[in-house]
C-alpha cells in the first residue's frame, strides 16, 4: 500500500471534519469519509491509479485528490483551515467531544484548545450549560488527560509505514530499525534506524522527500523530522559492532540495564560497540547472538526485551518458543462490502487464499449496528455464496461467521438457533462505552457465559490517540473467559491494538486462549496480523495460545465446546 493513499484518505478526512464542524451537508460529509476510507483501503498506489475508478469517489473528490496529490492540499482544505483555528479542531479530537460541541464552546466561552477547555471544566465554567453534566465534564477531562499522554506517539502501523519507506530509500550495506518499533510496542515515540555504509549516507538520507526538517546532523548520528512530523534517528554504525549496536538501540533501556550489569560482574564493559574484557579486549560485537551467548543466556527475541523476566529465563534456557508470524493459520474476524467493507466476498477470499490461509471467516456485522442494514436474509444468502466460492479452494476452508454486537445487557443480536448456525460468532461491544465499570463487567460475562459466542471481538473497544479503553474488572471478566472457554481476540488493528500486551498477559493467567485477527475491512488490511502476532510476542505467548496456528480440526472442536 503507497502512502500517497493514506495521506489522500487523511486530508479528505480532515476536510470531512472540517465540513462537519462548519454545519456542512451530514450527507456530504459521510460520503468525503466513505470516499477516504475507499482510498486507504485501495490496494494499488494511488499515483498509478485513475481515482474515478475507487468506489465512492466522484467527480468532484477526484479533483481534490488530484490536486492533493499535486501540492499536498487542496483549495477547499486550505480555505476551511484558514476558518476554523487550529486549536478548535483539536478540540475535536479529544474523544467524546463532537464537532456541535467544539463549535459551541469556541463561539460562546472563546474556549480554543484543549488545555483552555482543561481550565475551563476546572474552574467550572462549564457547570449549568446544557449538555454538559457532570458525567460529561469528567469524560472530557480523561480524554484530555489521555490526548496529553499520547502525545506525538504515533501508533505501530503509521511507524512501520514510515520506517520501512525509509530503509527502502537508503542504499546501505546492511540496514535495519531498532528502538521500540523492533520491540513492536504498540505505539513509537520516534525511530531509530541503524546502517553500515559510507558516510554520504547521511547527505542522502537529509535530501529524501520525506524530510521536513533536518533536527541535527553529524557523521554517525542524524536526527530529522519527517513531513507527518515523527523523529527519525539514523545511525551509521561499523561493520564490526553491528550486533553491539543493535542490542543497544533497541533497548528497552531497562533490558539494557540489566544485561549490561551481566557483563560487569564478569569484569567486562557493555557498550554500542562491543563487549570487551577487563583490557578492553573484544569479546563479542558483531551479531546480537554473539553478544547473548558470551553473556552465558539464549538469544532474547525483541519483543521481550523489556525486563519482564525475559533476562532470568535467558539464562536458564527458559525463553519459550514465541509465536511467530508464519504459525498463523488463518484469520476469524474479516468483513466485506455486505457490511462496512469496502471490497467483495469474491475477492476478499481471493486474497487470503494468496496469503496461503488454511481457513478464513468472514464475519459481516449484525443487525443490531442499524447503519449496517444487515438482516438475517442477507447473511443466509452471504453463506450460500461462500459455500459456492469453497468449490475454488480446496485447501482454504471458507468459515462463515459474524461479528455480534454486545447489548448494554450482554445480550446479542440474534437467538441461539441463529447463532448456531454460524461457524464462528464473534461479539463485541460497539456503543455504550461509558458504563460504569460493574455494568460493563457484567456485560462482558453475560456475553461469555452465551454458549455460542465464540469469541470476544476488540475487547477493550480503545483506538490509540482517539478513544479510551472501556472500564471493566478484566480479572473477573477473563476469569469468565478461561471458564467459559471463550476466546479472547488479539484485534491486530494498528490504531486498535486490542487486546493490549499487558492485559493479554493477565488472561493468559486465566488460562485464556486468544485469537489474532487483522479485523480487516479492505485487502490490505489482512497482513495487519503481523501487529497482532507482536502483541502476542510482548506477551510472551506460544503457538498453543492461539486457536488460529491450530490445526483446523483442533480449532473446529475447540469452538464447538466453548
Ligand atoms: P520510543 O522511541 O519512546 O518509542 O522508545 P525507544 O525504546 O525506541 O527509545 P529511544 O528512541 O529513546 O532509544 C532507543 C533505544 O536506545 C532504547 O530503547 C535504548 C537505547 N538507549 C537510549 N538511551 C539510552 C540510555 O541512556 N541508556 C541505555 N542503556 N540505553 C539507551
Ligand atoms: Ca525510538
Ligand atoms: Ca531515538
Ligand atoms: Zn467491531
């Protein structure tokens, strides 16, 4: 996927908010964000691509993506940035704060930042006005506080993105990213590339396209900063202390730490360039395994590096087999343009069959979703169709699921002979995010006590810089899960993330299984799992953890008893 249709796709996006909050057309408004969720999901460089030809998009939005792609803007986005000040559209970002709302609260208390509406709640200038309960003030003040927190933190996926365009542009000797991003956490502050080649390296990488501005530049070390304004560090390192220097740029500094206190009380030196003796001696410098074994412990995979225990097991030669990529089996929570996604059933199955799956379901929304007009005819008919589509693919096997939705109450859309004949039902909780915390508990219970609920959908219901988790007793909630045998699903969206590494390590102590599905509402989004797959590396979990790197057999059986 090019990243000239992620930036059309966000500038279109933009210009929909922007719509919005000047009392624009609602109608336009959904189709400028149809027409940018099209074009991030289109498979082909937009730049390669006639734009009339994406669904949704028409004449007009065909203009203004043609002169995006020109100039990096287009007139109407420049005239709505020029009206509405900066600080009332961030405003509207901070989660459960409406576009209606940010406009009220400029036009009538001049409140045009975050920060001033901090203050504002704070010192009660707030109380009294309709709309804005109590309840309401303190949501905002959470998302607020969470906005501050992420901060410049972007999530995995737009890093990955950027890094990989970079390593790409750079012709060195050997190349790699280090940092959080080799760690996979779920959001990076900035990325830290690591190369061995000649010294114009630099000269090159401070003229890529990309770069917006150049923070500070030497011959081993240069910082900049790129157009969607992320910090890139590039480091040119020798040949020689290439191992040394990846373990010490991707960290953690924790894990960093605690090796480094290995290698002294054998009266050694630690450092980006080596492991040397008490004469300063090379021991070890040239690959990471080298560095490791000299230190007497196994190889620690990256994502574990983060002193949880990972240095104690190394040593011991406990370290388990982590799940890897290539283990997955197939995926349990994908759509098609029946509901919200935007390419068809024929050709979704198309591509997980290129991807080499075992099995694949399909899992359109429930009717409860109102906007997604689904009835239970249109799912019967969806499932004759797959059932025709099995035909073409002998080794896939084509499941035919859903994906509910979990009531305010626990209860989902369609009675248990319904349900029943689905392979797989996922359910998740798609509104109501702010019940109480004991209210949200006993819906996610109900929803795992239902036998025929499978699988719990993005559990947390989070999106990274936009939406809080939910609140829930996750203890009692995947106590329930591991009694109920009700999966939990690692959703290996980017901005999702969802489970989180931290609470897939606490169901694991339920003995909770997982599943890792890429959630995926166009093509490209299949190979999102990778996200998903280091979720489960962080929390050290193994093929067995997962029902989709199990035999079909195994995850048929298993489905059926829970
Ligand atoms: P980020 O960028 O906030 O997502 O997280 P990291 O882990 O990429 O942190 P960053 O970019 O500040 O540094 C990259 C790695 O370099 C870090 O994981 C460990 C190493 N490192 C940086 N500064 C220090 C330090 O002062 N001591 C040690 N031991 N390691 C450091
Ligand atoms: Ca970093
Ligand atoms: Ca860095
Ligand atoms: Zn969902």
């Amino acid at each position: 996927m090019g990243r000239a249709n992620d930036e059309a796709a966000a500038a279109l996006e933009e210009y929909a908010d922007l719509f919005a909050l000047t009392g624009g057309d609602a109608f336009r408004v959904r189709s400028y964000q149809k027409a940018a969720k099209a074009i991030a999901g289109f498979p082909d460089d937009l730049r390669q691509t006639d734009v009339r030809k994406i669904p949704g998009v028409g004449e007009a939005i065909a203009k203004k993506v043609e002169e995006f792609l020109a100039r990096g803007s287009f007139r109407q986005l420049d005239d709505l940035r020029g009206r509405v000040p900066e600080g009332v559209r961030r405003l509207t970002r901070i989660p459960t704060l409406g576009p209606k709302k940010a406009l009220f609260l400029f036009q009538e208390l001049g409140i045009d930042s975050p920060v001033a509406l901090a203050e504002a709640i704070r010192a009660g200038r707030l109380s009294g006005l309709k709309g804005f309960g109590a309840r309401t003030e303190e949501n905002l003040l959470k998302g607020i506080e969470q906005m501050e927190q992420s901060g410049r933190r972007v999530h995995l996926g737009v890093a990955m993105d950027l890094a990989e365009r970079v390593i790409a542009s750079l012709p060195a000797d050997k190349i790699a990213y280090a940092g959080s991003l080799r760690r996979m956490r779920e959001t990076i502050g900035d990325i830290d590339i690591l190369a061995v080649g000649p010294v114009e390296l630099m000269e090159i990488f401070v003229g890529q396209p990309y770069v917006a501005e150049v923070i500070a530049r030497g011959e081993r070390k240069t910082s900049v900063r790129t157009d969607r304004g992320m910090q890139v560090d590039l480091r040119v390192v020798p040949a020689e202390s290439w191992g040394a220097a990846l373990v010490y740029f991707t960290g953690s500094k924790e894990h960093n730490v605690r090796i480094r206190e290995m290698a002294v009380k054998k009266g050694w030196k630690l450092s980006e360039y080596g492991l040397f003796d008490g004469d300063d001696r090379v021991i070890a410098a040239q690959s990471e395994e080298d560095i490791y074994h000299a230190l007497g412990m196994a190889w620690v995979p990256p994502a574990l590096r983060e002193d949880g225990g990972e240095v104690r097991a190394a040593l011991r030669d406990e370290l388990p087999r982590l799940i890897e990529l290539g283990d997955i089996k197939g995926d349990l929570h994908t759509h098609t343009d029946l509901t919200d996604g935007i390419a068809s059933l024929e050709d979704m199955v198309a591509a997980a069959a290129r991807r080499g799956y075992s099995y694949y379901a399909v899992t359109d929304h429930a009717p409860d979703l109102a906007m997604q007009r689904m009835t239970l005819e249109k799912a019967l008919e969806q499932r004759g169709q797959l059932a025709d589509l099995q035909a073409k693919y002998p080794d896939m096997r084509l499941l035919h699921g859903t994906e509910l939705n979990i009531a305010p109450d626990g209860a989902v859309d369609w009675p248990g002979d319904v349900l029943r004949g689905f392979d797989v039902c996922v359910a998740s909780v798609h509104s109501h995010f702010t019940q109480s915390r004991d209210e949200m508990t006993r819906r996610f219970i109900a929803a795992c006590e239902n036998p025929d609920v499978h699988i719990i959908g993005h559990p947390t219901t989070r999106k990274i810089g936009k939406r809080p988790p939910v609140d829930a007793d996750w203890d009692a909630v995947f106590r329930a899960a591991g009694r109920t045998g009700t999966i939990m699903e690692i959703d290996s969206y980017p901005d999702r993330a969802d489970l989180p590494s931290d609470l897939v390590r606490l169901a694991r102590h339920h003995g909770v299984k997982f599943s890792i599905d890429s959630d995926s509402h166009a093509i490209p989004h299949l190979a999102h799992q990778r996200f998903g797959v280091g979720i489960a590396q962080r929390a050290w979990l193994t093929t067995d953890d997962v029902v989709n790197t199990w035999p079909l057999d195994r995850l048929l059986a298993f489905l059926r008893r829970s």
